[in-house]
C-alpha cells in the first residue's frame, strides 16, 4: 500500500486552516463575535480545499494531469457554492433548524458514499495492500465512517420532517424499541469488527442499511421538546462521520474538522440536556423514559384569568421602570422579531430600561433565539442568559412573555410529578406583571403540563398572533 507523501507546505496549510477552525468555535461561542467565527471558519475551509486540490490532482495512466477529471470537481464545487449561496440567501432564519439537520443530512449521505466509493475502488484511496485486498485498518475506518453518516443521514431527516411541521412532534414509541435498538447497534458494531477479517460486499451492505435503519429508530422517539438536543447531537454524529472518512482519505484537515464538529456538538448535547433535565444517554439512546404523552396537550381544566389588549400592554410598559422580554418558539413560528425589536426600542425611547432574556433551550435548536434576535439587530449587550438575568425578575415591572411556555412554568421547580421538573426555568412568577402572549389558553406547550402563570393574579394574557400582537402594542405606543 502506497500513501502519498504531502510536501511541507501542504502540511503547514493543513495546520493553519485547523488553527482557523479553533478560532471559529472560539468565535462562535458568543453572538458578538460570531462574524469573526464564521470569517475564520470559511477562510480555514478555503485553504484546506485549495492545498487538497493542489495536492490530489488526478493524473492519467500516462503520468500527466487528468484535465477533464480536474474540471468534473470544480464543476461540482461551483454547483455546491450556487446551491449553498441561493440557500442561504433565500431561506428564512425562523426556518433556520430545518436547514441545519437538512444540511447535517447532506453530511452523512456524504460519508456513506466517500466510503462506498472507497471500497469499490481502493486503488484510488491509496487503501490497497500490495498482496491484494483492502487494508484492515481502513476497513475499520470505512466501515465507521459509514455507520456513523448514515445514522447521521436518517436521523436528520427525521429531524427535517419534525422541526419543518411534516411529522408530529409528539414522540412516537415504539413497542420494545430498546431492545430493537441496543441489538441493531451491537449487529452493525458485529459486523464492522468482522469486516476487517472479510471485505465481501454483503457486510458493507448490511452496515449501511442497518445504519441507515437505526438512524430512523433513534429520532423518532424523540419528542419535538427535545429537538434542540437531537439537532446537536447529529452535527456530532456528522463531524465523527467526517473524520472517520478523514482517516479513510489520509486528509490531515478532514480528521481535525470533523473531531472538532465532532466533540463540539458531543460537549453542547450535553450542555443541552443539562439545561433541560433531561439524562444525555437517554437522548442519544432514542428517547429512553420519556414520557409517553409528552409532546403536547391541552389544559386540564379552565381556571378564571385576566385577559389583556394591546393597548393596556402599552400602556403598562410605558409607565414601566424595568421590562424584561422572554421570547420562545412562538416567537419564531410568528417571525415576530422585527416588531418585537422596533418595541423595544419604542420602549428604550420612552426611557424603560429593556432586557431580552434567553433560555438555552428555547427554540428548536441551540442558539434558536439568539439567532432570531441578532437577526433583527438587538443589541448584543441587552441579550442575557437565565443564570445572568434570573436574579433580576424580582425587581423587573413587566415579564414580557412571548411565543414561550414551560420555559417559565414554576411546575418545574414545585411538581415532582411533572416531566419538566428540575429544568430551571425564569422566576417569571417573581415580577410584578406578567405579559403572557399565546395564540389561545388551549395549548399547554411541550409538556403537556398546564402552566399557573397564566391564571397569576398579576399576570395578563394577550391572546392573539404574536406579530400581530405586537404590532397592536407599537401602534399603541406610538400614539
């Protein structure tokens, strides 16, 4: 077996653009310098492309450049970038989460046919023993790679169907899913072991389509509550996929950015289900103890509560010191940022000190709402974590509520019966007014748990869209 031996400079390159992703996850860290983040990240992944071009230029039998060969990948890196650019330009942030797990699906598919192709022709991969066959050791690593972007593959598009409003969010159990699971994972483990002994196109087969079965079987017993977890945890699963091929294609740069993504989306998966009270094992092993009837519901009972207008929310938070904004995934299904910034501002105008608060996990996927308000040019400096804001409630006029559920139910700091006990939530309960925006009182969020703050005596509910909503309260403030 012969591996090409890269000249310094190559390697050198490769170093540089590893160091660039460093500061791209360093950067993409905080909102503030999340531009740098991505600046470092695409000038890093601009120079590892160009030295593997460089580097791998294909060659006829004769010795010369494969000309035609050479023009078949920069057309398809033109096609990607024209797809990558038109996507990005048109597709709305509130539909951000679906483009991710869309884009971690494109990750995994990739990897499965970067490993298919190497093991139909090794040869080209450099992976070919001189004595014939493939080498054990990439083998191990073919097969890895392609369990793990298939897993990523399938998962995703359950993800995709989820997060896009295609399947339910409730999750979907199935009978003795467990057991179903843990032996399809230890069968392809099985398989992948005895691949290195016996290269015969049934056992790669077999890897890919019970990898590619076990992907589905894993997400679709998670519930729509847990989906920023599920979104973090398959952008791990295509950065170990990534790196696994790494190994497989000798790429220095492929293995670094994939065990960063890789380790990156393992440490905030974790992060996640901290913040959310929920066990990382069970997560990753497809939903394990979740509740049944989680995924949503409606309110057991009908208690009496103050129903509010849009004029009385202005009204109030005009005459308002402090005013905290609590926004959720209504907030993002109703694309209400824009207004709700142009109500701050009103607010800031009027002299009331404005504070945007964000839970980790509201949203769809990690850094949903930070996402949401970046994008319609809230300061960096009033957006705060709860552990930075939670103390603040008691002294805060007006909690202002929107598109947010559970996030802000005390029922997870009071109910032990609850599934939503032991998530910290926002001592929303503690301000002196509650402005609660929700499309109607039916729904009770993920949970299926129905929320006091609604029926508080110094809470008001603004029953309506919450763009619509919002933009009543503007109109009313302006005048």
């Amino acid at each position: 077996m012969e591996h090409a031996v890269l000249p310094a400079w190559a390697l050198l390159a490769y170093l540089v653009s590893g160091v660039l992703f460093i500061l791209a996850l360093r950067g993409l860290s905080s909102p503030a310098s999340s531009r740098r983040g991505n600046r470092f990240g695409m000038i890093g992944m601009g120079i590892a492309v160009l030295t593997t071009l460089a580097t791998h230029v294909p060659t006829l039998a004769e010795g010369g450049p494969d000309t035609g060969a050479m023009v078949k990948i920069l057309a398809a890196i033109g096609l990607g970038a024209v797809i990558g650019l038109t996507t990005a330009r048109k597709i709305q942030m509130t539909a951000m989460p679906q483009l991710v797990a869309a884009f971690h699906s494109l990750v995994g598919m990739a990897a499965v046919l970067v490993g298919l192709a190497a093991y139909f022709n090794p040869g080209a991969f450099g992976i070919l023993l001189l004595e014939g066959g493939i080498n054990p050791d990439s083998r191990m690593e073919m097969g890895l790679g392609i369990a793990i972007g298939a897993i990523t593959f399938s998962g995703s598009v359950i993800a995709f169907l989820k997060l896009n409003g295609n399947m339910g969010g409730k999750p979907i159990m199935l009978p003795g899913r467990h057991v179903l699971n843990l032996g399809t994972l230890v069968a392809i483990l099985g398989l992948v072991a005895y691949f290195t002994q016996d290269e015969a196109l049934w056992i790669i087969a077999t890897i890919t389509a019970l990898s590619f079965i076990i992907g589905f079987l894993l997400i679709i017993p998670i519930g729509g509550a847990d989906m920023p977890v599920v979104v973090s945890m398959l952008n791990s699963y295509s950065g170990w996929a990534a790196a696994a091929m790494g190994f497989t294609l000798h790429n220095t740069a492929m293995v670094i950015t994939g065990a960063l993504v890789g380790s990156s989306g393992a440490i905030l998966s974790y992060i996640m289900c901290k913040a959310m009270n929920r066990s990382f094992i069970s997560v990753i092993a497809g939903g394990f103890g979740a509740a049944p009837d989680a995924g949503g519901g409606e309110a057991k009972e009908q208690r009496p509560y103050k129903r509010g207008s849009a004029e009385d929310a202005a009204f109030l938070m005009k005459e308002a010191e402090n005013v905290i904004i609590i926004p959720g995934y209504g907030m993002a299904v109703a694309q209400a940022q824009h207004v709700l910034r142009e109500m701050g501002d009103l607010l800031k105008k009027e002299g009331v000190n404005v504070k945007y608060a964000i839970h980790p996990v509201a949203g769809r996927m990690p850094g949903h709402m930070n996402v949401l308000l970046a994008e319609a040019n809230v300061p960096y400096d009033e957006v705060f974590e709860l552990e930075d804001i939670q103390g603040e409630f008691s002294q805060c006029d007006v909690a202002f509520v929107i598109g947010a559920n559970d996030v802000v139910n005390p029922a997870a700091k009071t109910d032990k019966s609850s599934p939503i006990y032991g998530m910290p939530v926002f001592d929303v309960d503690k301000a002196k007014t509650i402005m609660f925006i929700k499309r109607s009182m039916g729904g009770v969020g993920y949970s299926g748990v129905d929320n006091d703050v609604f029926y508080m005596d110094q809470t008001m509910m603004l029953l309506a869209d919450a763009k619509k909503m919002v933009e009543d309260i503007n109109k009313a403030l302006q005048h």
